[in-house]
C-alpha cells in the first residue's frame, strides 16, 4: 500500500488526532501560563486549596461520567449512520448522567456542609462543583463516535482561551481567589451549553424519552467501565488528597506543577487513543492497535528525554526559582507515562472494544488495589512524602503493565509475532 492510499485511508483519524492535538495542547498549555501568575497572587497555600477541591470534584465528575465516555462512544461509533438510535443513545446517556449528577449534587453539599474540615474555605469547594457541568453537558464521547472532534475543539480551546483571559482581567489580588473557581466554572458551563446546542442543531439528535428498561441497560453496560475508571482515578489523583491531608496544601501545589507537566507527556496518548477509538470498535484490527501503539511508546519516550534534561529549566520557567522536590518529581513520574503508553492500548482502547470490558475492569481493581496496600503501607510506617506518593505512581503503573500483558496474551490478542 502506496504512502498516499495509507493517508486516504487514515484520514478521518488523522483529522481528529490534529483537532484533539490542538486542543490537547492548549489544555495543558492555559493552566501553565496561568500557574506562576496565581502562585504570585494568591500564594501557595490558597492555591494548594483550589487543586485539592478540583481533585475532589475528579471523583464526582468519574461518578457522573459512570464509564457512559465509553460506551457512549463505542455505541456512537457503531450506529453513526443512524440518526434514530444515535437520538436513542444520546437521550439515554444524558437522562443518565442527569440522575447521578442531582444525587452528587445533594451527597456533595451535605458532606462540604457538614464534615468541619471544609469549613474554612466552603465557597472554594461550593464553586469548584461547576466544573461538574464539563461531564453533564459535554458530549465528547458523541463527537469521538461520530468522529468530528473539531467541533468539540473548537468550543473547549474557545472556553479555555476565555478563562486564562479573564485571570489575568479580574485576579489582582489574593482575596480574588475565589474568582478562579467561579470563572473556571462559567467557561466550562458555557463550553457544554454551546456544545448541547451543536448535537441538536446541527447534528439534528433528537432527544426522546427513555423507558426504566433502557436505562438499567445503559447503567448496567457502562458498570465495568465506571469501575475500571474509578479504579484507575484513585491512584492517578488520590495522591494529592493525601499530600494535602497529611503534609499541607503547600505540597500539593508542588506536587501539582510536577504533575501538569507530566500532563504534557501524556499528551501523544490521550490524542491518539480517543482519535483511533471508534476505528478499533468497528474494526477490531490487532496489528492496527500495536502499530498505533509502539508509535506512541516511541514519541513518548523521545518526549520523556527532553524533559529529563530540562526538568531544571520548565521548573524555573514557571515557578521563577528552583525547586528540586518538582525537579526529582517530574522526572520519576515520566517513567509512568511510558508505561501508560503501553497501558492505555493494551487495556482501554484493546480489551473494551474487543469485547472483554469485564476483564479490563478486573484488572483495573486489582490495580487500585495494589495502589492502596501500598499507600496504606506507607501511611503505617510513617513514610510519606512527595518522593514515596510519586514512586507508588510508578510502581502501580508498572504492575498494571505487566498485569495487561498477560491478560492479553491469555486471550490472544498481542499478535506480536505476526508483521505489524
């Protein structure tokens, strides 16, 4: 097959990898144009306050998403070309992710209202739960089936573009810190709306109702995938919830720096995952998986290199001085991105559409817990630290790896002796 016939072939994934690429891009780019302006305005400790609350609201956002980003996808992918059951699945997805967004909603303000250590900073944590319209009203999983990511590019880098405009118009000081959830939320509110607006409008879905039936078949689909995801989310952000509980907000915000860049690195992954999703669901090709796959490993690795040797420079870049703890962190959390490379198209985007989410989960549970033997190890002993917290990040990964291997090779499906 000529180069040309490759690229005529691949073009739709093309197209969407280069939207999701610039999308991805700015995503990690915005908030580090804004960090080392917010550091300097509102401090370390109100900002270490800011991450914990969005990670919290991470996990509300995971149960409001219930794995629906990919089975939504998945079912889009496959039904693309009728507009019937495509209305079906949206109606169904939104009704679903409607209901468990009102019962976190009602869990979220009892708990903040409730537990004395959310007293201090309530209206931080009561704005941050805005950022949970992103997964209600979002449709990324309708515009990756139907595989027209520019749509949502264009609308999230638009409402980003907006947020890091009005940081620096309104935040002059540190009692406007309140502000950066308010206008984080306002920008993610209306990024949603005006994508609800494009899938009715212009894709002419039309919203139906819903029978009890349907809906427990919907929950029930996307169980294993909730699982797999909450599984993987608490040894991915639980770490900050325990740097900030036991060591000070402070450290989170170190912490966090390390981890946007890490965020960078990830990059090459994320894009070309949810561009080569819906081809993988349809067509099932192994080779095309591990082709995909090794060249992604490759450009992470690369990426991993320079950033090894610059870890000295990005950190004073963006803090304006030198911190070693950031420094030693980003370079040992990058090892877990060239696992995640190999991890990501081995679990989710190889035994999810291939039909085998059940086990995907069960290798994700196994996972997160590994992940809290080990964290609870380290809480015993009294042992941790930002350098422990990151080296549990790794070994996690690491176990996930070759966990997934042998998954894979029980089910026939490496392949890695035939030509890919």
């Amino acid at each position: 097959m000529s180069l040309r016939e490759k690229l005529s072939r691949n073009k739709t994934v093309l197209a969407n990898f280069s939207y999701l690429s610039i999308l991805q891009v700015f995503t990690i780019l915005f908030p580090l144009l804004t960090y080392p302006y917010l550091l300097r305005i509102i401090g370390l400790d109100l900002y270490g306050v800011i991450v914990f609350a969005q990670t919290i609201i991470a996990y509300v956002s995971l149960v409001i998403n219930f794995g629906f980003n990919m089975s939504g996808a998945k079912n889009v992918a496959v039904y693309k070309g009728n507009k019937e059951r495509l209305s079906q699945i949206v109606s169904s997805t939104y009704l679903c992710k409607f209901i468990l967004w009102l019962i976190c909603l009602i869990v979220y303000f009892s708990v903040i209202s409730i537990v004395p250590f959310f007293k201090d900073h309530y209206w931080v944590y009561a704005l941050t739960f805005l950022l949970t319209f992103n997964e209600l009203l979002l449709p990324i999983w309708f515009f990756q089936g139907i595989e027209k990511m520019k749509y949502i590019a264009i609308v999230n880098l638009s409402a980003r573009l907006l947020f890091v405009v009005a940081i620096f118009l309104f935040i002059h000081n540190q009692e406007d810190y309140l502000l950066v959830p308010l206008l984080n939320g306002i920008g993610t509110i209306l990024a949603g709306s005006l994508s609800l607006y494009i899938v009715l409008g212009k894709e002419k879905i039309r919203l139906s109702i819903i029978s009890i039936r349907d809906l427990k078949l919907a929950y029930k689909e996307s169980l294993p995938l909730f699982v797999s995801g909450l599984s993987t989310q608490i040894y991915v952000n639980i770490n900050k919830l325990v740097i900030g509980s036991i060591l000070g907000m402070s450290e989170v915000s170190i912490y966090d720096m390390a981890d946007k860049v890490i965020q960078c690195l990830k990059l090459p992954i994320s894009m070309m995952a949810q561009a080569v999703f819906p081809r993988i669901a349809r067509e099932r090709n192994i080779r095309f998986v591990n082709r995909v796959m090794f060249l992604v490993a490759g450009a992470v690795l690369l990426a991993y290199i320079c950033v090894c040797l610059c870890s000295d420079w990005i950190v004073y870049l963006f803090i304006g001085q030198y911190m070693e703890e950031t420094s030693v962190i980003i370079r040992l959390l990058g090892i877990s991105v060239i696992l995640v490379s190999f991890n990501s198209f081995m679990g989710g985007n190889r035994l999810v559409p291939f039909g085998y989410s059940a086990i995907y989960m069960r290798v994700m549970v196994n996972n997160c817990l590994f992940f809290m033997i080990g964290i609870t190890l380290l809480l015993l002993t009294q042992h941790v630290n930002l350098y422990t917290m990151t080296v549990m990040v790794v070994s996690v990964e690491f176990f996930c790896f070759v966990t997934l291997i042998y998954r894979n090779w029980c089910l026939e499906l490496l392949e890695f002796k035939k030509r890919i």
